[in-house]
C-alpha cells in the first residue's frame, strides 16, 4: 500500500490547478497521472537538453567548419572594404536612451500568417527599429512592413548555406533594398551577399561565435586576427543560437543598444495540428515511418510542451529544443536594461525575464 500524503492548498490554488489539469488534457485523469507528466516535463528535458546541445554543437562543427572558412576566406576583401555593425552603434549620439529605444524582430513562424502580425505592424504607427530575419523579409515587405513606413531598417543572415540567397532574389527587395541596412557574418555564403548587394542593400559585417571556447586555436580567434590585419577595430561578435532569430534578438540590443526587444514569429516549435512527416524531417533525412508518434522515443526527442502564457501546446524537434533552450538562456542573463517581450502569441519561448502578450497589445503599450 503506497504512503498518502496530506497538504493544504486554498481554494483559489485548486481552482487554477484544475483548470491547467484540464488544459493539459488530464481533466479525466487520476492527479498521481498528472503529477508524473509535470514531473517528467520539468526534470527530463533537462538532462535531455544537455545531450541534445553536445550533439548539435559537434553535428554544426563536424558540417559547417569547411562552410565556415571557406565563406570567410571569400568574403575577406568585402569584410576589409566595408562596413563593421559598430558603425551602426547609437550610443555615440547624444540624444540617445537605450531604454526609450525598442525594436521587433520578425521571425518566420507560423504564429506570424497565424495571427495576421505583418498586417498589423504595417497598420500601425510603431516608432522603433524593425530587425527582419532573411526568410521573413518578403512576406514583410508585400505585407507593407517596408522602410518607407519604418525607416529604421534591418535585415539579418547568418547562416552559411547559399540557399539563403533566395530570401534576396525576389523584385520586391530589388524595390526597397537600397532602404535596407543588412547585417551578415562573416561566414555567409558569398551567393548571398552578392544578392544582397545587387538588391542595393548596405552590407554591415560581424563576427558569429561558435567555437571562441578554444582560446587561440580556434577560427574565431584566427579569423578576427586576418579582419584587424586591415581593419583595426575589429566587427563585434555575438552568439548566435543556431538561429537568425537569436541572432537578430543579439543584435537588437548588443549591436543597436535597443533596451526593449519585442518578438514575432519567433516560435522556435511546430503546432500540434503540423503533419508528422514536416517534424520529423526538419533539418535531417529521417522518413516519416521510422517514428511512431506514440513511441517514448518519439516523445524524448520531439516533446509536447504546454505555453501557459498563450494557453497553447507546441511541439518541439531536437532542432527547436537546441534553439529555444539557447534562447531562454541567453535572455534570462542579458543585461537588465534589457526587457524582451515575447508577442509571438504561439510557441515555447516564455520564463525567466520573457514578458509575453498579444502582439496588438505590444504595439498599443510598447511603441516607444
């Protein structure tokens, strides 16, 4: 016969403990079920996650180092001649207040068509810098999200594969690039920057860290050397998360000093009505019938989580789970002087310092 356990809870405790029981669909479910599931949510992703970051730390060096210093080598002469993201530094102008400056980074998930967010930033009267990813650029622009309306600019590429040059390739950039400020690193495929040059976009070059823990051995440290050799004050660097999303949040208060950083599209996860088959396969070659979707193994490396903010279930791949977990981190340590309002209204990037609300609620309260 198992131990009973006695507490006391007040009734206000019960209530939204029943209430979340039912949104997590355990409405029907002994409260021992319910417990375990929460235990296992909070205890497993933890170790989980450690395990996930050593293999997709290896899986990026093991396939990107030959990208990463062959890009760099071909970009050297364009990183020597143009222009570093210190330039694009506020702090230098007397007017400036890091915390009256605020910017949206617009990422491509799906909570963006979702919620119909490119409508309605075009439609507002938001004041602040606008950081767009790559892959998001040409929805925002056809979306009237444009440099005509939001003067303050900037698209962001980090990423090493030319693929990216696609995010470039389109009539509506050629038609708005010369307004456009674009932040790459170094290591971007040169097929992308040429893009973006012929677009008219203006190139701002920084350092992406990834293997800066080696100390002089390793290629940050090389490759900063081979940019002071010409250019004396260096690019600033920043972590990157794997991700243009997490790039672009570093940029907007480390490279722009902007004090508040709201986020859309930043869902770092799947919808749980996603098909299978466009889980599994993100950013591997497994076939949609190696997994049954009800084994415990599809359940460690593709977790369903719960979003207390937004009241929504997400799932998440090995790939989201890297991304996400880096995020959270990143910004539970930034500055104080740093708030980050999640207005993604979808996802699992929420906790420790994320401040989450209806993006209409964003752009009504935050528009500084």
């Amino acid at each position: 016969m198992s131990d009973k356990l006695e507490f006391y809870i007040t009734d206000e405790t019960l209530q939204k403990m029943l209430s979340i029981k039912k949104e997590m669909g355990y409405e029907e479910k002994e409260w021992d079920e319910w417990f375990n599931h929460i235990l296992k949510i909070i205890f497993s992703p933890k170790t989980n996650q450690s395990e996930i970051e050593k293999v997709m730390e290896k899986m990026y060096y093991d396939r990107l180092y030959e990208n990463w210093v062959s890009n760099f080598a071909l970009n050297l002469h364009h990183v020597w001649n143009e222009s570093s993201a210190k330039d694009l530094d506020p702090s230098n102008n007397t007017e400036y207040e890091k915390e009256n400056n605020s910017a949206i980074v617009i990422g491509s998930g799906p909570s963006v068509k979702k919620h119909r967010h490119l409508e309605l930033l075009a439609n507002s009267d938001y004041k602040g810098t606008i950081i767009c990813c790559d892959s998001a650029l040409r929805n925002a622009l056809n979306a009237g999200v444009t440099p005509d309306k939001f003067p303050t600019f900037y698209v962001t590429t980090i990423d090493t594969d030319q693929i990216i040059r696609k995010y470039y390739d389109d009539p509506i950039v050629d038609a708005y690039g010369k307004k456009i400020k674009g932040i790459f690193s170094t290591v971007v495929n040169p097929l992308v920057t040429e893009h973006a040059r012929k677009a008219g976009i203006k190139i701002y070059w920084l350092h992406s860290l990834f293997d800066y823990n080696e100390g002089k051995k390793s290629f940050n440290q090389i490759s900063a050397l081979m940019v002071r050799a010409r250019k004396q004050r260096g690019l600033p660097a920043i972590q990157t998360g794997g991700n243009v999303g997490t790039s672009s949040w570093f940029i907007a208060w480390q490279i722009l000093k902007c004090g508040l950083v709201g986020l859309i599209g930043i869902n770092h996860s799947w919808d749980e009505e996603t098909p299978l088959v466009d889980i599994i396969s993100h950013g591997s070659g497994l076939n949609h019938t190696e997994i049954d979707r009800n084994s415990s193994a599809f359940e460690k490396l593709f977790p369903k989580i719960y979003n207390p903010e937004f009241n929504c279930h997400c799932i998440l791949d090995p790939y989201f789970q890297y991304y996400s977990n880096a995020l959270k981190d990143f910004i539970a340590r930034s500055p104080t002087w740093v708030t980050t309002i999640n207005a993604t209204e979808g996802g699992c990037i929420f906790g420790k310092r994320i401040t989450c609300t209806k993006f209409a609620e964003f752009l009504q309260k935050y528009n500084k």
